[in-house]
C-alpha cells in the first residue's frame, strides 16, 4: 500500500457533501399529540398514532412547519409554497409503521446557502433542499444480555434534514459549517443542537478526485457522526482511505459506512448492492400542506437578529476585531447580554473585555449559564463607566466591586461603590504622602531606580496600591511617581 504523503493530498482534492438532522424542539411530536421531550422514561411517550396502530391518522403540527420555515429563511431558501409527504418504506423494529413519514419531491426548503469564515476567508455553502421528516425510535443493544431492547419515545419526533450541495473541500469547512448550522438554529431556537445527545446528527457524503478534474468521484457515505470533531476525523480517515485505494489502482465502490470513534477508522454498514429501495410514494394520509405568502411574512418578521448580522454589525459598525465579534457571536446568550450590554455603554472594546473576561471567569467557575446571570448588563455597564470615568480603578474594579455587585444584584455599581468605599477618593496631598511613605520604605530601590533600573516603578506602584487600597488613580499617581523618583535623582 502507498502511504499517505503531503504530496497526495495535492493531486487529489476532497469533496463532501453533508446531511444534516436536527431534532425540532416542539412540544409534540410531528404527527401526534405525544411529547417530544427528551429524557422520559422508556415509552413513556408514546401513543395509538406513534406505535402505528391501524386505522390511527397522522395530523401535522404547525409548530414544526414554522421551525423548519424559520431555518430556510435564514440559510436563504426558496420556501415551497406547496409542500408533500411521502412514504419512505423500509422494514426496522424500531419503526413500527414499517415507513417514515418525510417529504421527497416536494420538500419544505430548496436552495440557499450558509456563510463559512476560514482561515483564508469566506464561502458560501449551498443547501440543495430541506426537508421534514420524523424520526425513528431507538433499538437499545447494550441493556439486556441476550434480547434488543426499543424504547418507541423518538418515534414520530420531528425532525428538518439540511441536505448541503457536495460544496465543501475540507474537513475544516464541513466544521464550520456544522458550526454555523448548530449556531443558526440555537438562535432560531428551533433546535437544541446537542450533537451528544442526539438531537443533531449528521451523515457525511465523501469522495476525492483528481485536482482539475471536473466529474464527481463515487462516494461513501457515512452514517449518524454524532459531534463536530467525528464529523472532521471521519472525513480525513476517508480521504487517505480512498485516496490509497484509488493509487493502488481500486475502485471506490458507493457504500455506506459506519465511523468507529475509538479507532477514527470507518467499515462496511451496507454495500450499494444492499441498499434499501425505500419505495417513495406520496403519503396518502396527510393532504398537501399549503402556505401563503402572508405566512411566510408574519414568520419572517418575527425572526431574531441572526449571527451573521450581529458579527457585521460588531465589525463593521463597533469597530470590534473579527476575534471579538466571532467569540461574542458564537453564543446566542453571551451575544444577547452584549447586545444589552451596548446598549448601555458605548465603550464597545472594554465591554468586550469584561464581558469575555471577568464575566466568562466567573461564569466557569461558578457554573453558571450567562442567561442565570444575577449581574445585569445595566449595572456592568455602570461599573464600566466608573473605571472610564477614573472613580475606581480597574484593578479594585474587578477584584471588589464586581464581586461585590454579584452578591449584591439589586445595588448599582456607583451605590456599592460608595458603600465599599472603593472610589478614588484620595486628593493631591494623600497621593503626595502615598509616594513619600513607599520611597521612604526602599531607599535602596531608589538608588537602583537612579542607576537605570527603571523595573522598580512596578514595587513601588505594588506598594502605593496596598497603602492607598486601591483608591487612587493609577495613572495620575505614576507620573506623579516618575517626577518624584527624577526629582531626587537631580538632587
Ligand atoms: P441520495 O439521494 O442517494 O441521498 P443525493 O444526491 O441526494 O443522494 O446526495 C446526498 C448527499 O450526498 C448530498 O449532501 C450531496 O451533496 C452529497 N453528494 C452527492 N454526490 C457526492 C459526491 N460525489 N461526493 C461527495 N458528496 C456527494
Ligand atoms: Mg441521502
């Protein structure tokens, strides 16, 4: 076998295409009135309708329809205005109406696309379509020694399929935009976009050719990666795999593959030969749904501000640097508490810097998500324009008074900050004996000052800072410092 060199990766270049579910955060399930919710007991969520019993009809909900309108709108579809289900046949024991309900020809979303930043830049992905679907339940292997166990709770639960032009080039464009989808639809909140859990999974579509080439390579399909970095090992595995086979003179044959998180490697779930023929037709239990153009519109306008438009907006508008504007972006929440935050301050970069700083610190340690946060962004911002303003200084700000303001959320930050007494308070004369008091404490540390060692300003601003307990002005008093070492050195 040849080996995997640097040099192949430049005669043969990647191509992948992705499939991806996202559970849909509904109430109920897609065609029955059961919960949706995760984490019940085993079939605990179940009804008439989701066991499939005969004579029992699937009734569409509404809200699943809006989800998967809201993600089209944002990843820029054509929404159909003349939608269809279809049956997907295929016999499973965890699918007891022996087919699927989903939409074949004509699916909810066609087109659109979904903005990638890389390293060297941006790209547009392209969505071939997306559709509705519900999901199957779930075949448990591992709970009983010698039987299959089927908890049916996952059954009938709706779900969109993100289908992705074979569009992307690398394992680092099929993360990002795993990445953005996970982000567009938390913030849509249709979504969960717990990849751990379950509630989105992706298939990756992956075939490699030779650079120039304009024809697609055959490609494997890998099945339900359940996390972004699987997703990334899963294409790399494959791209040395076929990539040998092909320069030992195989052929790839079109199969679907299993990835093993333990090893990174991929194996044989089914060959082409033995692929399902699912028997599309349309459903005849359900009529075609509907929509109108004033639908689309009430939805349309009721659509959060979405990531892209808040990473322009920090960017281009706040003069924020895309690191700043991306980490604040990635987090619905922490982009809510900054949008609030703005609101209040117009120093954009220090409430970046708190936000990103103190704020992340304290909400890791102490566990807590930024949505349960105690300390308004009104009141941040208050301490904020504190520090700007000189009345306490950054260090006793961030060390004191934000604590301070934590334990105390229905105090604002000028309120503690007097009560503490933590606002530079000290005048000309007290910042004059400040000095006085710490030279006096080294004499020898003046001496070195005085023969060039200018790195003991920082033990004497150490100690002025200990004396005065932070309530004086840093600035002000260093060069107050500086005149004072140059005067006696003069003398
Ligand atoms: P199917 O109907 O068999 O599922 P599709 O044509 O709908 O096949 O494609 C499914 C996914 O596979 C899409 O995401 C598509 O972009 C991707 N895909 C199709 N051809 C290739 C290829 N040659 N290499 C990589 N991905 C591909
Ligand atoms: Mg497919």
């Amino acid at each position: 076998m040849t080996s995997f060199t640097a040099g192949i990766g430049d005669k043969y270049e990647l191509v992948v295409g992705l499939e991806v579910h996202a559970q849909l955060s509904t109430l109920s399930k897609a065609f029955s009135p059961d919960s949706a919710a995760f984490g019940a007991g085993p079939n605990e969520h179940i009804s008439a309708i989701s066991l499939g019993h005969p004579g029992t009809l699937p009734k569409l909900n509404k809200k699943a329809v809006e989800y998967a309108v809201k993600m089209g709108l944002a990843c820029n579809c054509t929404i159909n205005l003349r939608n269809t289900f279809a049956r997907k046949n295929y016999f499973y024991a965890d699918l007891p109406k022996g087919y699927q309900i989903t939409q074949d020809q004509m699916p909810i979303c066609l087109g659109g696309s979904v903005l990638v930043r890389l390293a060297e830049g941006t790209k547009n992905i392209a969505i071939h379509h997306i559709h509705l679907e519900e999901d199957a339940g779930k075949s448990m292997h591992d709970q009983h020694h010698a039987d299959s166990l089927i908890d049916l709770n996952r059954a009938g639960v709706p779900l969109i399929e993100i289908v992705t032009e074979p569009d992307m080039r690398s394992s680092e464009e099929a993360g990002q935009f795993l990445t953005e989808i996970r982000k567009l639809v938390r913030y849509l909140d249709v979504c969960d976009g717990n990849m751990e859990e379950g509630s989105m999974r992706c298939d990756a579509n992956i075939s490699v050719r030779l650079r120039g080439q304009t024809t697609y390579g055959n490609r494997c399909e890998v099945k339900n990666l359940n996390s972004i970095r699987n997703v990334q090992r899963a294409i790399e595995h494959e791209f040395e795999r076929q990539v040998n086979i092909i320069e030992n003179g195989g052929h790839i044959d079109q199969n679907t593959l299993n990835f093993n998180a333990d090893t990174g490697e991929t194996s044989v779930l089914r060959s082409k030969e033995m692929a399902n023929d699912y028997r599309y037709f349309p459903e005849p239990d359900l009529t075609p749904l509907a929509l109108t153009k004033e639908y689309l519109n009430t939805i349309q306008s009721s659509m959060p501000v979405l990531p892209n438009a808040l990473y322009a907006k920090y960017t281009e508008q706040l003069g924020l640097s895309d690191y700043d504007a991306s980490v604040i972006t990635a987090d619905k929440d922490v982009a809510l508490y900054f949008e609030a935050l703005i609101a209040k301050t117009d120093n954009y970069k220090s409430a970046v810097n708190w936000l990103m700083g103190a704020v992340k610190s304290y909400l890791n340690d102490s566990g807590v998500a930024i949505g349960d946060f105690t300390l308004k962004p009104g009141t941040l911002a208050g301490l904020i324009h504190l520090v700007d303003s000189g009345k306490v200084n950054n260090t006793v700000a961030a060390q004191k008074l934000f604590p301070g303001l934590i334990k105390n959320s229905d105090k604002n930050a000028a309120q503690l900050a007097t009560e503490m007494n933590l606002l530079i308070s000290a005048d000309t004369n007290d910042v004059d004996r400040f000095i006085q008091d710490a030279l006096a404490k080294y004499p020898d540390k003046v001496i070195e000052y005085q023969k060039g060692k200018k790195g003991v300003l920082g033990l004497f601003m150490g100690e002025i800072m200990k004396s005065s307990k932070g309530k004086i002005d840093p600035q002000k008093t260093n060069q107050l410092l500086i005149k004072e070492l140059e005067k006696s050195e003069s003398q």
